[in-house]
C-alpha cells in the first residue's frame, strides 16, 4: 500500500489541461496542409504525381489535398521544387461533410460543425460511443483507445466507449469497411438505438486508406453508413480525435 | 533425402532463382520434416503462381535460414500437418490462396474467407459472397456443455475476429478462433510492386509494428536492388524498433495489470505509453513510427541535436515506467492471477511454432536479433530475454525484460547518435534483381516478422509473402486456453495480445 501511495505522489497528476491550453506537439508534426499556389511553376505536377494516394487534384486554384485520402506523409511537400506545399502543426482537422475534405488553396477550410441542437439536447452531455474496427491496423484503434487514459481522461468531457451498440448513442469507426466487416458493421449500427451518429476516424475510414485501390475493402465508411464527423489522419493524433469529437459536441469555437 | 538438400541463406540475403534447389514434392516435404524434427523452425511455407511452393526453414541455433522450393505435378499434395503440426495454417493458407489441397490435413478450413487468385475452385466450394467464420466449428457435445460465442465486434476498442468455446460451466475445454475479418489484400496488392504505395501497405500490415514491417520491407528492397545502408542509419532504425517494442510493452503490462483488477499500474502505464509513442513522434511526426523508414535509409533522420534532446526524455520515460512496473510485480493479488492463467508447455509451443514473446516465455531460446542479426543488433547484441513457466506471468515478466534490454540499446544507441552527422539524403534505389529470392527477417515486439520476395524477369514482385508472428502465435492463445476458466479468457488474450490484422493482411 505504501509503495503505490508514494508512486502515486511521484508519477503526480498528469491529465493534460486541454482544452484550456494546448498540449505542445512534436515539431515534425503534419496537421493541415498549407498551399501556396502563388509559388506553383506553370504546368508543375511533381506533388500530384509523388502522392501515393492520388489525394492531390490540380484544381483551377492550384493543388487541391483531399484529406479523406492523405496519409499525412511527407512526400509531397518534399518533391516540390518551391515549398509550395507545406504541413502546418494545426490540428484541427476534422469535419462534417465530405466536400469540406479538401483543401483548397486561398479558401478557407470548413472545420466540423456542432450537431443540431435537438440531437445536442439529447447528446450533449453525455455521448456513449461504440468502437467498431471495420479493418482498421490497429494504429487509429490504439489512437482512439489513448483518449480514455488519464492523460486525456475522455471522461470529464462525458464522453464514453461503451461494450455493447445498445447502450450507445453513436458508432466510432476505423477501418476501410473490409467487405468481411460490412454486415457485422450494418448489425452494430441497426443495433443502436436512435437518435445516432456516425464518426468515421482515420484515412481507412473516410476513403480506403492506403487500401482504397482493392477490392476487399468498400472505400471507406461512408459507402456504407452516413457519416457526421470525418477525422483525417494515418492515424489521426489523438487530439485531433477529440477536438473532432468536441467540435461535434459544440464544445469547441475556432 | 533430409534439409540439407536446402540452400543456406543469411537473413536478408539475395539468391538467384535458379540458386534455390528445386527439389521433387517428396524431397522437399521429407526435407521440411526432418528439419523440423532436428529442431527447426518452419518460418514460411508458401505457394506461388504455377504450382510452385517454397519453404523457409529457420535454424536457429545454427543461425542461418534454409530455403527451397517444388513444382506441384497438379493442385494437390500430401499434407505436411499430420506430421509438423507448424504447418497448419500454412497448409491452410496455400489452399485458399491457389486452390491447392494439401490432402489428409486435419483441420482443413478456410483462413481469411476469399476466394483463390488464380482460376481454381475455392476448395470449399465457397463463393464471392461467403463470410468469414461462417462454417462448421469443433463442437463438443455432452450434458452441460454449452458454446459460448464471442466477435466479431468485441466489447472493447480492438479488432475483430470470432471466438467460438466449447465449455462445460466455466472450463473451456476448447476454443477455436475464426479470423479473416480484417482481410484488405496486401499480399495481392504488392503484387507486381514495388508501387508507390507498398511502402505504406507495409506499414499498415500490423499497425501498431509499423517499424518491424517497415524495416523488413526495406531490407528486401535494398537487398534486391544491392544496396547496402551506413551503420549508422541502421542504428537510427534500431532506435526506431526499440521505441516501439518499449512503448508496445508498457502498453501491454498496463493492460495486463488492468485485466487483473490492478488500476496503479494499468493507468499509469496507459500515460507513460504515450510518453514512448511521443519519443517515436519528434523524430517523424508520427506516434507509430509512420514514415520514418524508406528502402535505402531514413525518411526522418535523427541527428545529433535531436538525438541530445532525446536523451534526457529517455531517461524520465524509463524512470516513470520502472516505477510503475515494479508496483505490479510488488502485488500478489496479481501475481497469483498470472501465474495460475494461461500456461503454455514448451514442447507444444514447438509443436506448432511459436515465436516471439510466448515462445521464450516457455524457455524457447529465440530471437531474431540475435540469430539472424540484422543492422544495428549485429554490432551490438541483444540478449534473448527468457523465462520459463509459459504462463500469464512468463509474457509479463518477458515483456519486462525486454523493456530493460530495449532501454538499454536505446540510450546507448542516442549516446552514440548525438555524436555522429546525420547521412546525406538517398536517392531512389536503383532497379531490384530479375528472378530473384529474398528472405527479411524482423523481430518486432510481437516476434518475428518475416518478409518473402520473389521477382519476375523485370525486377518486380512475381510473389511477396508477409509473415505476422500472430500468424504462428493465435493458436498458441486456443492452446493456452485449454481447461482454463472462460473468465481468464481477456487475461489469457492479452497476455498475447495478438494482431488482428496481421493475421489478415
């Protein structure tokens, strides 16, 4: 008993102050691409053609990230010849619609929006969410399960994963829908009761990931169920999960 | 005819096609068999387009891998399982992916549920449509017997499967594990590659050992392409894979200890993983080590003033962790429950081929870093990390010793890194050898991660094999489970804590 009492004053009180502050990032952190199109040569589609996920479109504007399929990796911003594109440590990535997924230069990015006030009567104080892995790596499933430690302590926002789809108000999903989990994945979400929602988390599950090309998997979550919260990442950090989860809640303002 | 008829090969090395001895069906089973007898392992057995099936057999003790392959007459042979029980999910595996029936296997089912790429039947006669675990299980029947049902959506944040146990009150006396829900194709995506994307299908195969998949990817690609990486980079890598392994452990320890109702280690543990995971993350942005390696180097390298940073990090991570470990093996509340729980014998964990964590907590003496070293673990060796009784407690106290051995290499490693220049930037490899075989060995903080490439007469992958130790070890969590209480079942699975996915790829 004493050894953990004196471990418990040494190891100290450790819950993170978010989200009155922030905590601090690590600096080769990728949060939302920055573009700037100005600095693009005529004809250049180095980013484009480097992208292992084809999520950069050349728009009328310049390069379009389409953040339902970055991976978040590095490859882009270092083929291109003028440091037009550039990761920023911005977090907040999250948002409600598919369309608001991609990045367009010289437009604002559309965050995630807080739910209607009649599901946030219902929800908002207390969200209990099923966790549904349709074929996800365990990386988002890790990332996901970090937010109940007492670092984060998922908790005191009265947020909770729940055991069972009928003590929930809402699925969070992982994973490209494999076509192996898309009917078990169906039974969970008929097995909640309503009023529901959909939270899709990692780039698996907003569009297949760095599967979205095969055939055994579906494309993401949204082929399936419809989706109120997107959150891009591979796989997200965790505070990019819960300032989705927050702004979902209306719990957060830009 | 015994495994001497196969070809030695060094982990990572490269061999002509036509340097790998093709020996007829009965020579190469009679050459598996006998290696396995005198105490190999069956690290891979695979098949390939035309009727081909290679074997990888590692001897252990004498370091080195054996290789060799056959051509099938037809899409049938006599099955190895009924005498090397390691060959199970192998055998299984070659019959669903090629349509060849490996004839008297014993447990002969599907294992991931989708039908053979090539133009043969599924030989169970299943279609597009067949779902996974959607077949006849074991049953014991019996007055008082009853079947318990578990997945594929479990009650926690984890991946699915299906566990069906035959039970009679609260004893199991069987439990058979239905997998195949996470399947998304690697193996068929890589075909052809290396693609742009394979490098990330990699890293994706477990995802939470990006670096071991990662790393084994790569040393099949530099290897191919005939490149070999400074020593330093390799010691950038090791730092890598020790990060992981550390932060996985103290992961699982907390959870271990969650399991068993002990809540001062379980949440401390939860916290000071994280601590690990952001030590992975300042050198590449990324808590699971994404992007961090690349065929020929370092995506992100760690130089010396990141390396000096580190440092002091390190050592707060480690002070915390040793404080909260030591907790547990101070509660014998717990103790009790792990060393009750979950034993494995280590005649069994041969049998069928175990590896990583739950072999050496049967005693089993095997570790890929220090038989078939590889990069940093050449130069400065680890030490197999033991234990013997085989049950709950054996993994934990394994885990355990590992993480002291990995925080070891680690300070050494940053030591050493914050004293030398970082490499200059590497180029695209050049193109990988036509006709070739190469074999890539990790030992991730599961066990070890095996990597197969064979290429076509233009460099690319005719055949690319990925190996999970999940997929030696999920049998080994049926078997540990045997006469258990269905209530020690999580403590039991956690113990091992298998992936999913990488059973799946």
């Amino acid at each position: 008993m004493m050894h953990i009492l004196l471990s418990r004053w040494r190891q100290g009180h450790r819950t993170l102050p978010y989200p009155k502050e922030l905590p601090t990032l690590p600096r080769r952190f990728r949060g939302l691409p920055k573009i700037q199109a100005e600095k693009c040569p005529e004809g250049c589609r180095v980013c484009a053609e480097v992208c292992p996920t084809e999520a950069i479109h050349l728009g009328a504007k310049g390069p379009e990230v389409n953040l339902g399929r970055c991976l978040f990796c590095p490859d882009c911003s270092e083929a291109c010849p003028e440091g037009a594109i550039e990761y920023t440590q911005d977090h907040c990535l999250s948002v409600s619609s598919s369309e608001d997924l991609i990045v367009i230069p010289g437009e604002a990015f559309r965050r995630a929006e807080a739910m209607g006030a009649e599901l946030k009567r219902v929800l908002g104080r207390s969200l209990k969410l099923r966790v549904v892995s349709a074929g996800g790596c365990n990386g988002c499933e890790v990332d996901v399960n970090v937010l109940g430690t007492l670092s984060w302590d998922l908790g005191r926002f009265g947020i909770q994963f729940v055991a069972s789809p009928r003590h929930a108000d809402g699925l969070l999903i992982t994973g490209p829908v494999t076509r192996h989990m898309e009917l078990a994945l169906r039974k969970t979400y008929d097995a909640v009761p309503h009023p529901k929602i959909v939270i899709a988390v990692g780039a698996c599950a907003l569009q297949g990931g760095p599967f979205f090309r095969q055939d055994e998997q579906l494309g993401g979550v949204s082929k399936v169920l419809p989706v109120d919260l997107f959150v891009p990442g591979c796989p997200p950090h965790p505070l990019t999960i819960l300032d989705g989860l927050l702004r979902l809640l209306g719990r957060l303002k830009d | 005819m015994s495994s001497q008829a196969m070809r030695v090969i060094l982990n990572g090395q490269t061999l002509l096609l036509g340097e790998v001895p093709e020996l007829p069906i009965q020579a190469f089973r009679d050459a598996i068999l006998e290696g396995t007898r005198s105490g190999a392992r069956l690290a891979c057995l695979c098949a390939a387009s035309d009727l081909r099936l290679f074997a990888v057999l590692a001897g252990d003790a004498e370091k080195c891998l054996r290789v060799a392959w056959t051509r099938l007459d037809g899409p049938r042979y006599p099955a190895l399982t009924p005498e090397c029980p390691q060959a199970h999910l192998f055998e299984r595996e070659i019959a669903e992916q090629f349509g060849i029936i490996p004839e008297g296997h014993p447990w002969f089912k599907p294992v991931r549920y989708h039908l053979p790429w090539s133009d043969q039947p599924s030989p169970w006669g299943r279609d597009a449509n067949s779902l996974p675990a959607v077949m006849d299980f074991f049953k014991v029947s019996g007055e008082e017997v009853h079947e318990v049902s578990v997945g594929p959506v479990h009650a926690g944040v984890i991946e699915p499967g299906h566990f069906r146990f035959q039970c009679h009150g609260e004893t199991v006396f069987h439990l058979e594990i239905a997998l195949g829900f996470q399947h998304r194709g690697i193996e068929r995506a890589l075909l052809g590659g290396p693609h742009p994307l394979s490098l990330k299908q990699a890293e994706t195969a477990s995802g939470d050992s990006s670096i071991a998949h990662a790393w084994a990817y790569c040393r099949i690609l530099e290897s191919l392409a005939g490149v070999e990486v400074s020593s330093r980079t390799d010691r950038v890598r090791g730092v890598a894979l020790e990060l992981e392994r550390a932060a996985n452990h103290v992961g699982d320890l907390g959870a271990l200890s969650g399991d068993a109702g002990f809540l001062p280690t379980a949440s401390y543990c939860g916290r000071i993983r994280g601590d690990w995971l952001n030590l992975s993350a300042e050198v590449c942005g990324s808590r699971l080590g994404r992007d961090w390696l690349k065929p020929g180097g370092l995506h992100q390298d760690l130089g010396p003033v990141m390396a000096t940073h580190l440092g002091p990090r390190l050592a707060q991570a480690w002070t915390d962790t040793k404080d909260a470990v030591e907790l547990l093996w101070g509660a014998a509340s717990v103790m009790i429950r792990f060393e009750v729980a979950g034993r494995l014998e280590a005649t069994q964990a041969r049998e069928i081929g175990l590896v990583g964590i739950p072999a050496r907590a049967c005693g089993i003496n095997v570790d890929v870093r220090k038989d078939h070293p590889y990069g940093p673990y050449r130069d400065h060796p680890i030490k197999a990390s033991l234990a013997e009784s085989g049950n709950v407690h054996a993994r934990a106290w394994v885990r355990w010793l590992e993480l002291i051995e990995s925080q070891r290499f680690l300070a050494d490693s940053l030591g050493a890194l914050a004293g030398s220049d970082p490499d200059p930037r590497v180029g695209p490899l050049p193109s990988l050898a036509a006709d070739s075989l190469c074999v890539s060995l990790t030992e991730g903080w599961r066990g070890e991660v095996l990597h197969l490439a064979l290429t076509d007469g233009q460099g690319r992958f005719a055949r690319y094999k990925i190996v999970d130790p999940s997929f030696h070890n999920w049998f080994g969590v049926a078997l540990a489970m045997r006469g258990e209480q269905i209530s020690d079942f999580p403590l039991c699975n956690k113990s091992f804590n298998l992936s999913y996915c990488g059973h799946d790829l």
